[in-house]
C-alpha cells in the first residue's frame, strides 16, 4: 500500500522560492588576548538557508555577566530587537558574498590580540580574507585565510572576514594522445629513431609533471624528454640515449593526468629494421638481492633489453666497435662502462646498492606571532636522541629545509628557540617530508606537596594513598604520608586523593606559587544484620536501603535466605536505614555512624501485613549504549483509572478517506512525527490512552503527548515510551490502543502522537479523514527544522484532512462534572449541557464511543509506589532470591 511521505514535501512547501547559491557552512575562531592561553574567547562566522543578516533563530546571542573582563563580538543592529547588539555566533544566509565585523569589549585594554582558525574548517568552495584596522580607520591589506592560520594586531584594533563563493566545474575527461610518430605498428623503423607524441586536454589542461614515457620497460628520464606547448597540451620529443635494438618490436606506454587529477595510459609498439653486428649478453646480478629481474641495459648505438629474474640479457644486432654501455637499476648504482665488440662478447656486472636519502622541511611558528621567525633550531636526531643527523635554522619566515637524511627510518625531530618551549616531533622519512612546529612561550611552572594522613588510631602508616592531578594518577604518598607533585603549570588544578577503605578527597584550586596541600581521609564503616519475616522460614528478598539526608541513597542491599544483608563503604555521618519487602510492614531506624566503632549490627523481624496490589513498570528495557554500563529504562505502571465516565476525544468518522491517491500518511523519516490537538471537556478529567487507525503492520514508534506550546505541541507530558503495531494487523486499517498512565489534563489544549524511531521501514502511517475540517488540529514535526508545522496551513493538498489519532479520558465520578450529549449527527458537534454541581453551563463537547478497552468502573487501589528495585543474574529469573540487587531508586525516577 503507498503511503504519503512528508520529509520532503516541507522543503518544497515551507521554503518554495528560496535561492540556494553558496551551500550552508560553519567556521570556529577563537581569540586569545595578550599571547595568554588561558584567556581565549571563541566565535562562529556562518552560512546557512535559513538564516538571515539581521537576529534569527541560528545565532547566539552574548550575555554579558561578571567575571567577564576580554570578550569578542559580531555587531548587529536589527531595528525589531534594538536591545540586543552582539552576537557569538553570527549566521548569515547562503548569498555569494558577506562580510563579518569583530569587535572586542575588554577591561583592561590588551596589548595584542591573536585570532586563529583552522584551515581545513574553510569549505572548499570560495576565497575567505581578513584583515584588521585601528578603530575608526578602514582596512587597507587582507590576507588569506587560506594560506594562514592566524592573525596578530594590538588591542585597539577590530577585523573583518570578507567572503566570496565561486564554484569550479569539475573536469572529468582524462587527457588523449595523438600524432605518435612512428604511428602505431610502423614496420622497418629505424634504430636511431626518436619518438614523437602531442598530449591534448581541452578541460583543466595538461600537468606536465605527470607525463611519463616507458620504452621496452624502461622509464625514459626526463632529462631526455622535451615538452613545447601546443593548443590545448604539449609536443613531447623522446631523445633516445640509445640505437634501438635492432629486427625487434618495441613496446612504447606513456601515462598522465590533467590539473583535475584524470589520469590516462596509451600504448603503441613498432618493429625496427634488421642490421648485421654481434651479440653482447651476460648476466647482471644486485648487490644483496636474488631476484635481478629489471635492470635497463643500454649499448649505445647498439640496442637496449631488460634483465630477466635470474639477470640474464642479451643484445643483438651490436656494430663491430667501441661502444658505452649502461646499466640501469632503481635503487642501486648505474654502472657505465666502454666496451670494444669484435665479436660475440659476455659480460657480466653486479650493480651496488645506493643509500636513498630525503629532506625534511617544514615552517616554525611562534606564539605571539612576530614578523621576523628566524632564529628558530631544528635537529633531526636518531629516537634515542643520541645521534644528530642534521639541523638547520629558520630564515625570517620561519622555514627550514635540512637535506641528506637517510630513509627508511624513525626520526626525532625537535624545534627550539630562546624563550619558547622545544617541541618534539617523531616521523618515518621514506621520502620529502613536511613537519610543521608551534612553539609556545615557556610558562612557569610550580610545585605542590603535603600530607595525608589516614584517619583511625591504629594506623600506623600513611603510605599507598593515590595523589591524581586533574584526573592523572603521579604518584602516592611515603611512609609518613607525604607528597609532591612537581612541574605544575599555573592556573586552574584539581588534586584528589584515594585510599582502600577511606571516602576519597579532593581539593580545586589556581595555582600561582607553590602549594601546600594537607589532607585528612575519612574511614569507609560497615553496617550488618540480620532482617527475618513473620511467619517465613525463607528470609530472602527484603531490600535495605540507607539514606543520607539531602544527599540521597548511599547503599542498599537485599537479605539472603536467612535474613543476612551487610552494607559497606559508610563514612561516619547520620543516616536513615530501610528495610522493605512486599505484604511485610516497612522498618525504618535512624542510624549515627561515629569513629567510636568500624561496625554496626542492625537485627529486627518484619510484621506480616495485607498486601496491596502494584502494577509492574512497563516497557522495561535495557541498552548497552556505553562501553563500561548498562543503561535500564523503564515507564511507570498503568495505575487503575480513576471510577468515573470513559470518553473518546476524536475529529474522524472512523473511515479513512482518499486524500491524491491515498488514504494513510506517514513521515518517512527517522525524529519526524504526527500530532492531533484536543480540548479537555474539564480541567479534572485524565488522559488514560491513545487510539491510532493505521495498516502499518510490524512497525515501531515512539508513543507522546504533548501539552500546549503555543498553538504547537509543547513539553511531553509523560516520559515517551516506544511501542510496536502487531504483525498480524490488517493492512488495510485497524485501531490501535495504547495504554497511558493516569495523566490529569489541567490545560485548555493537549496533544496526541508519535514520533518515528530507527529503523524506519517499514515507517508507520495513520488514516487521513475529510469529513469535517472548520479547526486546523493536525500537525508535523519535521527533525531537520526542530520545529512542529500545521498540516493544514503549511502542506498543499492537505487543507481539508484530520488524522485518524484519539484521546481516551476519563472523568472522575465525584459530582465535579457529568457530560449529557444531546442528540450526535456525523459532522455536527453542537454545544453541550453539564451539569457542574447543579449549575448548567453549556460546554462544547466531542461525542463519546465505547472504548476499546476495559477501564469504567474500576475501584482504585490504594497502594502507593515508594521506589523501583534493579536485580541482575546471569540467567533469566522470575524469583529475586537469587537476584543480586545493583540498585534502587525512588518513585518518580524512570533511567
């Protein structure tokens, strides 16, 4: 059955006529003053649709508050919101140019300013510039934001980032090779040829420097080639360093690209012609190696070959004469020799192994950015910083080039310069290599040390105590419980202690000289006991819990077969201990854990009582959405209604009708949803289910509802829970019920629906109806705009439809209010007569149906839910007395 899918339909409906140019983008910049690390502020410059140059939903708007003393801003002046004049992150709409202001609001004045962004954040797409000024006076130079990653100015200045889009076509083609001379199966060609080729590309052109020739598996150097420019390419003339061998076919590959990165490869092969000479051959063997397949020889006026993989060659054809003859391998030595052939001649050569080398280069910046970067020293040393391969010094502006280092190694390569911090990086050179350095001011650093004593007067060490600085373990503490913790920039620090068996400390605190930091951990105490049941020989199951006032559950337990539970990790303090379990009254004690003892004991029985009636929680489930936890979840249980009169809130007539060739709609996407308003017919009636006509059998969604948010549904009313249609439903439409927990509906409108949850197919749709439509009650939640819209008014082609969704509530049976409908007509709701302690007071109405579940009438129990209890086994169970219980919560509490 074909279903309505709305995710695209609000884009061509909502934004119809909006222009698209540059696409949406955002960029970070943070601006640290007087070179002060620690005193940054960060800003966002942006494009997006739906934004716009004046105050939009999108930007972020700066509040100033105490202690804020340096801060950047984007100025805006919009005449519907004159208050409110800087921005933290200013979006802007997708035109083809824009230009941001930045501008600073300090007390003190700063010396400098640095604003820095990270290059690869630019989108490819378009020029970024900035530039600065003293304020009051216009910009004068700019520089590319893509060529740098900061600027420096002093504090009395503001900056400008100017952008313009341009979009580059994209060239797909790869480049063509035509005009080959000799032309391709040539016969009789002569030896002492050249080759001659044109490489043509008419979209980004040619790259010479991808252009390669291979002769008979021998790649020609380039020395040897010439390139002249053509229309559209080049002209390649191959001078051959050689005669060609002669009577043989020879095999020609050229490859290349164009700007755009297409890439090409054409073959050609002719035959040369025969001539009279010798035969020179042999064998040409590599130094460490027993595969010689590879290695070029070249007789000069005599013909060429390859080695075969035991290194045999052999050249024919060889003129009676002295001749040079070269032998070529990649990564060993060429060997270039004179021959004299008089006749048939071997000769045999090993070629030595070459040491490769590469260069190392890169820029070193400084913090503060001056204009002159010279000065700065970098060393290549072996990992153990025992051998110096080689070093350079920057020039003005900050590069270094350091040649000759051997590869196929790991490398330290360290950056220096008075007054900074060395940096050290570690790199594999197996060819050119760029590294790149930012040295930073050196800061001052400091020490903190103390004592931690245990406490307990039969310690009689104080060593094992874990000392952690912001999170890192350093060390811990000597025989006499001291420590020290050294190299301690300044600034903001954490240290925290812990100990077995001690409740661990922490202290926060700016670090500006040397601290002394003493400390005194609290021991852990343990309470224990036995709880037993009236009448039960089986004492399992009761829970324990002890509470700390404001502070919560600090532990709890559950009795073993014979009543035993033991709570540890207690700290002294004042507590409340619980016992409870189900048809047994509730035990409650106050407990005072002092020094004076390490343990408590804690005996009583619990007195048998009726026991009351609880729902269990619904839709518990548990997800292992975190590596190191389990995340439970659940829904409170669905309490009894209250007695009272069972009402159907609905718009529909119960059949779908056609609505363009269909009669259901659905979202179509994963966070999109559907909601229908209603009005209570009282402010103390609940809401206790929802009722959705849908054919979308085996589907998934996420079960709300809404109050009033202003015309759009607002805040959920009820923690949402996902539920599932059955796969037996019929697929031409069937209501389905859902079950709520007593909701009280005190506001004038309310909200029912869903929202879709991954996966999405199949994605569930509910019935459309045109019976009647004078209110607009159906709404669409689209996830790509965080926003609710009117079906009615924003979608064309659906002014007329209602969605098949109701609300079941009840009326509570007190005398508060009694609903009387007059006479019901399909399409007619009439205004009511109630009866409201014996006042008439008309009230508009929706009429009433039968529900499709059983609540009327239903006496409510009294029982009360305190709080939920989580056990674990490593095997299904229906029984907790082999459950370990790992955690209880108070009622209200559902994650």
């Amino acid at each position: 059955m074909k279903r309505v899918i709305l995710s695209a339909v609000l884009v061509m409906t909502v934004f119809a006529g909006v222009s698209f140019a540059s696409p949406g983008w955002e960029v970070p910049i943070t601006a640290v003053f007087n070179g002060d690390t620690a005193s940054w502020w960060n800003l966002v410059f942006a494009k997006d649709p739906l934004a716009s140059d004046l105050l939009d939903s999108l930007d972020y708007i700066i509040v100033i508050a105490p202690p804020m003393t340096m801060f950047g801003y984007f100025p805006i002046s919009d005449p519907e919101n004159p208050y409110i004049t800087m921005l933290q992150c200013d979006y802007r709409d997708t035109s083809d140019t824009e230009e941001w202001e930045i501008r600073f609001g300090m007390t003190p004045m700063p010396d400098s300013i640095r604003l820095s962004w990270d290059i690869d954040s630019l989108p490819p797409d378009g020029t970024f510039e900035i530039g600065y000024a003293t304020i009051g006076s216009e910009i004068e130079e700019w520089e590319d934001m893509r060529s740098s990653p900061l600027v420096v100015f002093g504090g009395l200045c503001y900056a400008k980032i100017r952008y313009e889009y341009s979009a580059t076509p994209e060239d797909t083609i790869p480049p063509i090779a035509i005009n080959w001379d000799p032309e391709d199966g040539a016969v009789d060609v002569p030896v002492t040829t050249d080759l001659e080729v044109d490489i043509i590309d008419s979209g980004s052109g040619v790259d010479p420097s991808t252009v390669r020739f291979v002769v008979m598996d021998y790649e020609i150097p380039s020395m040897l080639i010439t390139a002249t420019p053509i229309a559209f390419g080049y002209h390649y003339l191959v001078d051959s360093p050689v005669e060609l061998p002669a009577g043989m076919t020879i095999e020609v590959i050229v490859h290349g690209s164009d700007l755009d990165g297409n890439s090409m490869s054409d073959t050609i092969s002719f035959t040369t012609e025969t001539l009279e000479g010798y035969t020179v051959s042999g064998v040409i063997t590599l130094e460490g190696e027993t595969d010689f397949y590879g290695t070029q020889v070249l007789i000069e006026g005599g013909g060429i070959d390859t080695t075969e993989v035991d290194g045999g060659y052999r050249i024919e054809g060889v003129p009676e004469g002295t001749h040079m003859m070269t032998c070529v391998h990649e990564g060993f030595n060429t060997d270039i020799r004179s021959i004299t052939v008089t006749r048939d001649t071997t000769i045999n050569i090993e070629l030595t192994r070459i040491e490769e080398t590469a260069t190392v280069s890169g820029t070193v910046y400084l913090e503060d950015s001056p204009s002159d970067l010279s000065g700065s020293v970098v060393s290549v040393w072996n990992t153990g910083m025992t051998e110096l391969i080689g070093s350079d010094t920057t020039d003005a502006d900050g590069s270094y080039s350091i040649p000759d280092i051997p590869t196929g190694t790991l490398y330290a390569i360290v950056a220096t310069h008075t007054g900074y911090r060395d940096s050290t990086d570690f790199a594999m050179v197996d060819e050119d290599i760029t590294v790149n350095f930012m040295l930073y001011r050196e800061i001052e650093t400091y020490n903190i040390s103390g004592i931690v004593l245990l406490e307990g007067d039969w310690v009689s060490s104080y060593d094992g105590t874990t000392v952690m600085l912001d999170g890192e373990e350093v060390g811990t503490t000597e025989i006499d419980g001291s420590y020290s913790i050294s190299d301690v920039s300044g600034g903001l620090h954490v240290v925290a202690f812990a100990h077995s068996g001690y409740a661990p400390a922490e202290s926060t605190f700016a670090v500006t000289a040397d601290v002394m930091l003493d400390m005194m951990l609290s021991y852990y105490y343990r309470i224990y006991g036995h709880i037993t049941l009236e009448g039960e020989t089986d004492h399992s199951g009761t829970g324990v819990y002890l509470e700390a006032p404001g502070i919560g559950l600090v532990g709890a337990d559950t009795t073993e077969s014979d009543g035993w539970f033991e709570l540890t990790g207690i700290f002294a303090g004042d507590y409340t201990l619980t016992a409870d379990h189900p048809g047994f009254e509730m035990y409650t004690t106050p407990v005072s854990v002092t020094p004076a003892d390490s343990a408590y004991e804690i005996t009583t029985e619990l007195v048998s009582t009726v026991s009351e009636t609880l729902f269990p929680p619904r839709n518990v489930s548990a997800s292992e959405e975190y590596i190191d936890r389990i995340v439970v979840s659940w829904e409170p249980p669905h309490m009894t209604p209250p007695p009272g009169i069972i009402d159907t809130l609905f718009w529909d007539d119960g059949t779908p009708d056609d609505v363009s060739g269909d009669s259901f709609l659905g979202f179509g996407g994963v966070d999109g949803g559907l909601a229908v308003r209603f009005t209570p017919p009282s402010d103390s009636c609940y809401l206790i289910g929802i009722q959705y006509f849908t054919p979308s059998a085996g589907a998934s969604f996420e079960v709300h509802a809404w109050d009033d948010g202003g015309g759009v549904p607002g805040d959920d009313m009820f923690a949402p829970f996902v539920t599932s249609i059955p796969t037996d439903f019929d697929t031409t439409g069937e209501w389905l019920t859902v079950e709520l927990p007593n909701i009280l509906l005190t506001e004038y409108n309310f909200y029912v629906g869903w929202l879709e949850i991954p996966p999405d197919v199949p994605f569930p749709a509910v019935g459309m109806d045109t019976s009647y439509c004078d209110e607009h009650v159906s709404f669409v939640y689209h996830p790509d705009y965080g926003m609710w819209f009117s079906l009615n008014e924003d979608f064309t082609g659906f002014e007329d439809v209602h969605l098949m969704m109701r609300a079941i509530i009840v009326t509570p049976d007190d005398g508060v209010l009694k609903l009387s409908p007059s006479e019901v007509d399909r399409g007619t709701y009439s205004a009511r007569v109630a009866s409201i302690r014996g006042t008439e007071k008309p009230l508009a109405v929706r009429r009433r149906v039968a529900p499709s579940f059983e609540m009327s009438r239903v006496l409510s129990t009294d029982a009360t839910i305190l709080r939920y209890n989580i056990y674990r086994a490593e095997t299904l169970f229906t029984d907790i007395s082999g459950a370990e219980l790992v955690g209880s919560v108070p009622a209200g509490t559902y994650r």
